[in-house]
C-alpha cells in the first residue's frame, strides 16, 4: 500500500511539467503563426492623419468622435463589427479630443483575418491621455504609439474588447 501512494505522488510530479511543457508550446505555436500572419497583413489605412487635426477634420473624414456619437456613429460602429464576425475586411477611427483640442486617436482595421489596432496620444502634450500599467505599485506609463494586432472581437453591453492580441491579453474597443 505504501508502495502505491509513492508511485501515485511520484507520478503526479512526474506529469505536471509536463502538461505545463505541452502548454507552453502550444502558446507558442499559435503567437508564431499569429506572427506569420502579421508579417502578411498588407497595407494599412491607420498613421495618416495629420499633426494637426481638428474635430471639423475628424467629422469629415467620417471618424467617430468619442464624445457625443451621432446614431450615425453607432451605426460605423456596429457596421465594423460586424464586418469582423463576417470577416469582411474595414477600418474605423474614433478620435477624441482633450480640452485643449488635441486629438486622441484609436484605430481599428481588419483585413479579413486581423484586426489592428492603433492607439496614438503623440498629439497630446501632457501625458493625461497616455497608455501604461502599474508597476511596483506606480504608474508606468508606455510609448505614446501602441500597435496590436488581434483575433478576435467580444462586444458586450459593459464592456468591448479585442482579444488573443500579440502583445497584449486584451485590448480596448
């Protein structure tokens, strides 16, 4: 009896590098074809506003401004969506704008099997607007230009994200 409890705990060490082993690999199997599939994206619509750009410019070029959406705003909005789901490739810009009037700009295009995104606070002279995370229990703030690239888009009533991201585990949307 004393026999068989060793080899069951033996066994049970024995298995479970293992199983993290197999896990680990195929996390890393999935991020390089995820990188193979970012090396073939194609062109891109994002990175083409320029310096200076106001909410007049934003409403032209038919970008959602986050404050105060029009219906026709929520329609783009829900258009690109569901071009994802139907893996219809698209691309839409939200901007908003800071007290100062700089622009914030976030950008979503989908090629049909990527979605990437686009994050740029270089407009904005302070860094209210800046991405980062906590570290050691400060505040470490990123690049003012953060780039994704996901897989796959979750909208709910709550909260809406893009997920199994290269870089990151989740993204805003």
């Amino acid at each position: 009896m004393f026999k068989f409890f060793i080899t069951l705990i033996v066994f049970t060490f024995i298995s479970l590098p293992f199983n993290h082993i197999l896990d680990a690999e195929a996390s890393v199997l999935s991020k390089e074809m995820l990188k193979k599939e970012i090396e073939n994206y194609g062109e891109k619509e994002t990175n083409k506003v320029p310096a200076a750009y106001s909410k007049k410019d934003a409403l032209k070029n038919g970008d959602v401004i986050v404050k105060g959406r029009n219906t026709n705003q929520n329609a783009q909005i829900k258009r690109f969506v569901n071009n994802v789901k139907n893996k219809k490739p698209d691309f839409i810009r939200f901007v908003e704008f800071t007290t100062k009037g700089d622009p914030v700009i976030t950008e979503y295009q989908f090629n049909g099997k990527l979605i990437y995104y686009r994050f740029d606070s270089s407009r904005v002279q302070s860094d209210k607007y800046r991405k980062g995370t906590f570290a050691m229990g400060k505040f470490v703030a990123a690049t003012k230009v953060l780039e994704d690239y996901c897989q796959k888009i979750v909208v709910n009533s709550n909260d809406s994200y893009l997920t199994n991201c290269y870089h990151f585990d989740k993204v805003e949307f």
